[in-house]
C-alpha cells in the first residue's frame, strides 16, 4: 500500500504539472527519503512499519466492525502526517 500510494501521488502531481508520467525523475518519496535518509535499509523498514500498522487498523476494524471509523480515522492521520513529514524533511 505504502509504495502504490507513493506511485499514484507521484503520478498525479507529474500529470497536474503537465509532465511526461514516462520521463525520468527522482520525485517518489521512496527516493526522497532515502536520499534524505542515506539508506535504502531504513527507508524500507519505515514503509514495513506503516503497512504493518495500516494492516492492524484494517484487522480490527475486520474483526470489530465498531472500531471502523477509528481505524479509518487513524489511517487518514498517519497517512496524512507521513505525507506532511516527507514533504517537509525530503525536498525534492
């Protein structure tokens, strides 16, 4: 989940800025961090983190259906907080 929102939200911002989605460019987060990071080891263990969480959330609300909206909540803010962070610390 974490690299497919990455590709999607890269996408998206190459084709609103009217650039080519085929040319090359170092824009992912995935780059940006580990070039902010310095390694690819614990850009990779960050994204294990936050699936692991994102899969928690989605197991309780499966297996409690009144923790749904919790857990939905939950993931908006960690996704959204991730998205702040990378923003804010791994400039393009």
């Amino acid at each position: 989940g974490v690299f497919i929102a990455d590709a999607t939200i890269t996408l998206i911002r190459r084709l609103a800025r009217g650039e080519r989605p085929a040319d090359a460019h170092r824009e992912h987060a995935y780059q940006r961090l580990t070039r902010s990071w310095g390694s690819h080891r614990s850009v990779s263990a960050a994204a294990v983190a936050v699936t692991l969480i994102l899969a928690l959330l989605a197991t309780a609300a499966t297996v409690m259906p009144s923790l749904l909206l919790p857990s939905l909540c939950a993931a908006c803010i960690l996704v959204g907080g991730l998205l702040v962070a990378i923003e804010r610390y791994a400039p393009m």
